[in-house]
C-alpha cells in the first residue's frame, strides 16, 4: 500500500490543455457552489441518494473537511477536476477496500458546458492508474446505469471490459436502478494486458475515440 494524502495528478491533454486531479481547497468554494448550483437539474438524474433521502446542499466546508478525512482513513480519493485553473467536475475513488480484495469504485460528475471534451475520459484514466499503479489496489470498476449515455462512452473509449448487470445495484433518481459494471485489474496494465503501462498511455496512443 502507498497511499498519500494530499496527492495531484495531472496530464496535458491533446491541444495543450492541463487538466488536473486534486483535492477541493478552501479557495474553490466560489467555484464549486456556483458549478453545483448551476447543474443541479442536469446532474439531479444521476446522482444516488438513500430511500427516502431528500436532496439537500452539504455547507461547503463540512464537505471539503468530510472528503479529507475519508481520504487520510484510505476509504475515498475524493479528487476535483480543474482544467486551464477552472473547476468543471469532480472524480473520485470511493468505497475502497484493503486486505484481500485491494478494490475501488469509481465515480464522476462533469459541469454541463464542459462535457464534449474528453474531460472525464482523461480523467478516469488518470484516476484508474493512479489506483492501480501508484497506490496499489488490483481491481477499480465503474457502475453505469444502462440511460447515461455519455458515461458509456467514457468506458467505451478507455475500453474498459464490461463485466455484468448489476441488478438494483444503487438508489438513483427515486428508485433501485440496475447498473452496467465495467472494471480494469492490475494485470491490464501490465504486459500481456490490453493497456500496458496505463489508461493514460493507451489514450496518447491510440486516441480518446
């Protein structure tokens, strides 16, 4: 295990962009407040909550304190993404598991007006390695519910195998929703896997489509 906390990620994207995985700091609450508002209606239909669960605003600064302490305890990689200095979504890693299972889940939301751009492509790329080469879990796997078309494309264009129908897997949009699972194991990175050396290299290869 080498998980640190707080850590940044970044990659220069095809054009010269930098777009960056880092944790949310006291100065983004503008930024943050503002993206989270404005989105709301658009992200609403994605987003689980518990049965019975209104949907609420968290204050800003008990999220961000929240986030950095399940991100020291080794449950959550709670990043936002930041592209050229602006803040367009989040990316994190969460329910993450030690011992013999060494596993995460990955989740991600993106402002409206940024999506179109391989953001969340080059972004769970970078987080899917940086689990699986840096910190040293052997298995990250994504949850799409079957309507979010935008997220499949995200996996398709990482080829992420595709590995089951997850049935009533969360509480999404009022009701238990089915979930298409995708995952990547340490051994995909590795020679002999279909993404040597990391999801990050096979994009600047190959190609975000």
């Amino acid at each position: 295990m080498s998980w640190a906390w707080p850590v940044t990620l970044r990659a220069v994207l095809p054009g010269g962009r930098l777009l960056t995985l880092r944790p949310l700091e006291r100065a983004d609450r503008a930024a943050w407040e503002e993206v989270r508002a404005r989105n709301d209606e658009w992200l609403e239909p994605w987003e689980s909550l518990a049965p019975g669960e209104g949907r609420g605003v968290t204050p800003f600064g008990r999220l961000r304190r929240g986030f950095d302490r399940a991100a020291r305890d080794g449950s959550v990689l709670p990043f936002v993404v930041v592209v050229d200095g602006t803040l367009v979504g989040s990316m994190h890693l969460f329910d993450v598991m030690w011992g013999s299972r060494r596993t995460g889940s990955a989740g991600y939301w993106l402002d409206r007006d940024a999506t179109g751009h391989g953001y969340a492509t080059w972004a769970l790329a970078l987080l899917v390695d940086h689990a699986l080469l840096g910190v040293g879990l052997h298995r990250v796997e994504v949850n799409i519910r079957p309507e979010n078309t935008a997220s499949l494309a995200v996996v398709r264009r990482l080829a992420m195998p595709e590995e089951a129908v997850r049935r009533g897997l969360m509480h999404v949009d009022g009701a238990w929703r089915d979930h298409r699972c995708f995952a990547v194991v340490a051994e995909d990175l590795q020679p002999g896997g279909y993404a040597v050396g990391g999801l990050v290299e096979r994009l600047r290869a190959t190609g975000p489509d």
